[in-house]
C-alpha cells in the first residue's frame, strides 16, 4: 500500500484497533513488488525524479507548491460519475444521469495502467461513480491484478452472493492483493441513509455480509461528518457493523470535503480557506497523498481524486506531462493538510 513518509503532525488519531488503514482484525495483504530498488519501486525516469520543496523565499500570501516524487498510486475513475445513487455529499456529484466524466472502456484503463507501470506505480485505486457499474470490471480486475495490487471504492450496494463469490475467486487466483473499501457516512441507518437514501443502508450491509461470507475483509470507510470523538464514532460503528452480522470489517476515517454536492448542501464557507500563511519551514513535502499520486478519467490526468471538477485539478493528458508540482490553492488541500488525511487504504 502507499505509505506517507510521516504520520500527521495534528488532526485524526487512530486507536490500537482502527485503520488509517488496512489494520484490524485482518492486516491487508502487503503488495508485491517485483523488481526494482530495496523498497519495490522500479526505478524513476528523470521525469519523476523528486522535485525539491518550497524554499524559505516563497513570499508572503503565496500558496505552498506540492512538488511530485513520484508515481506511487495511480487512481482510475473508470465508471466516471455514473452511480446508482445521488448522495448528498458526494464530491463529484455522482449519479444515475451524471456523465460529466464518461465511462473508461477496458482498454482505456489497460492504456493508462501501462502508462503507469512504465513510471513506476505501485498501485492503483478503482473508483467512479460507481465502479459496479461497469460491465467490464471483473476482467478490468483481472487485467490489473496482473500487474499490481488493486482496491475497488464501492457504495456497496451492488454486491449480490454471486458476485462476491467471483471477486473472492479472482482475488485467491492473483498474484497481487485486492481490496474492497465500503462507503458509510454515519454510524447508524438513519444517518447513513440521509445522504445516500432510504434503504441504502440496508442495501450497503447486505453487499458486506457477502463479501465476508465470500472470504474478504472489506475495508469500511466511515465518513466523519459531525464533531463526534472518534473513538466514539469507531465504537458506534462497530457495534452498528455487528447487530447487522458484519463481524471482520476494518473502518478508515475520511473528513467531509467541500466539494461537489456538499458544496451545495451545506452552503458556501463562511471565509476562504488558504495554506498561503503556512511557515515554509513547517512545509512536509511527504505530508500530502497528491507528491506520489495521480488521478486519471475520461477526460485527462488530475492530480487527485478529490479535485477532477475543480479548476485547475485537471494537469495535463498524460501522466508525464503531469509529474510536476501542483499548487495547493484549493479548499480541500486545507482539509487535507489539517487533518493528514490520505484518500489510499492506510
């Protein structure tokens, strides 16, 4: 899995039994590597050799600037913002009528995980929308696991007994690991179902009992919308998880982003929200997801998953051409500055 070079120095703390990510009462399988330098990674193209961080002499009102350090994860948005749901919150305003980023054909996401093992990934992240969706994304799966471990980002609602039982068998039959991270944003049905809609729960803990039922440990990713201590909200949740019959699962916090239909939802920020007044001297260049990660879809390369509708998200039509610094302007680089979050499995 992506590792950030340290953990963050304020926000989300985990207890001994949570995940930010993959721990709990089954480790996520560590990836295989192959050839390559001592941590598994083939070596960098000059392109993606490390670009030095900002300097003491950034002036004063000016962003910091992330600069890329390679391509360790590569994010694939192959379902676009087609979903079966039109959540409330959702940062890229998915849904059943949304097709602003179009759907990646097989062989789109073969050209693209080429285009990324070539420069070094290490894994790569499947999301849309609603990846279920797609009808090819078994023998997507197949084709990637080939290469890489994989983690598919679902809502969880499309995950009937015969399709658990085919994912578990491709997962036993690769080579590299496969991961299953599950959306819920409340500890409970009523709050879960505020956003994503009635039944929703329901829907979400039958495709878990199925994948449990199938031999896999999903990951529970548990969307923090509220102050609630997080201690409390992990005991909430599991206990939730456990009166519907979900025993094994691992949980993963995300913050909410002001993005997409939360955008609207909770209405505009009080005040803008900058990093401009961050020291130079306190700058992590390995603090943030976005210095070993990019985000391709339909429509280009883009730095990160969170940012493929904002402006200046999109950076270039190749991965090349995008291994370059990326300022930190937006909103939601404050939210994952302040709170160290990652969107990857740890």
């Amino acid at each position: 899995m992506t590792r950030q070079s340290r953990a963050p120095a304020i926000g989300v703390r985990f207890g001994p039994d949570l995940t930010n990510a993959g721990v709990g009462p089954e480790q996520a399988s560590p990836p295989d590597h192959g050839a390559g330098d001592p941590a598994g990674r083939p070596s960098a193209p000059d392109a993606f050799r490390p670009v030095p961080a900002p300097g003491a002499d950034r002036p004063a009102g000016v962003v910091p600037e992330q600069p890329f350090l390679g391509l360790d994860a590569l994010w694939i948005q192959v379902a676009g913002t087609l979903c079966n749901l039109a959540c409330t919150h959702c940062f890229v305003t998915a849904g059943p009528r949304e097709a602003r980023h179009a759907m990646m054909p097989r062989a789109e996401v073969a050209r693209r995980v080429a285009e990324a093992l070539g420069l070094g990934v290490r894994e790569f992240y499947l999301t849309g929308g609603e990846p279920f969706l797609h009808p090819e994304l078994e023998a997507i799966l197949e084709d990637t696991l080939r290469h890489a471990p994989v983690t598919v980002l679902t809502n969880g609602t499309l995950l009937p007994a015969t399709r658990a039982a085919r994912l578990a068998a491709l997962a036993r039959a690769a080579r590299h690991s496969l991961e299953l991270r599950v959306s819920l944003d409340a500890a409970d049905e009523p709050g879960h179902d505020a956003f994503r809609g009635p039944g929703a729960w329901a829907r979400t803990m039958r495709g878990l009992r199925a994948l449990e039922a199938a031999g896999l440990a999903p990951i529970v990713t548990l969307t923090r919308s509220d102050d609630t201590p997080e201690p409390e909200l992990a005991a909430r949740a599991r206990a939730a998880l456990r009166a519907a019959d979900v025993q094994g699962s691992r949980l993963k916090f995300l913050p909410m982003f002001a993005l997409g239909r939360e955008r609207t939802r909770t209405g505009p920020a009080p005040a803008p929200r900058s990093l401009a007044a961050l020291p130079p001297e306190a700058f992590d260049p390995g603090r943030l997801q976005c210095g070993r990660a990019r985000a391709v879809t339909s429509r280009g390369v883009f730095v990160c998953p969170l940012l493929v509708d904002e402006p200046g998200g999109r950076m270039a039509d190749s991965l090349a051409d995008a291994a370059r610094p990326f300022a930190l302007a937006h909103d939601a680089c404050v939210t994952c500055w302040a709170t160290g979050m990652t969107c990857a499995n740890e």
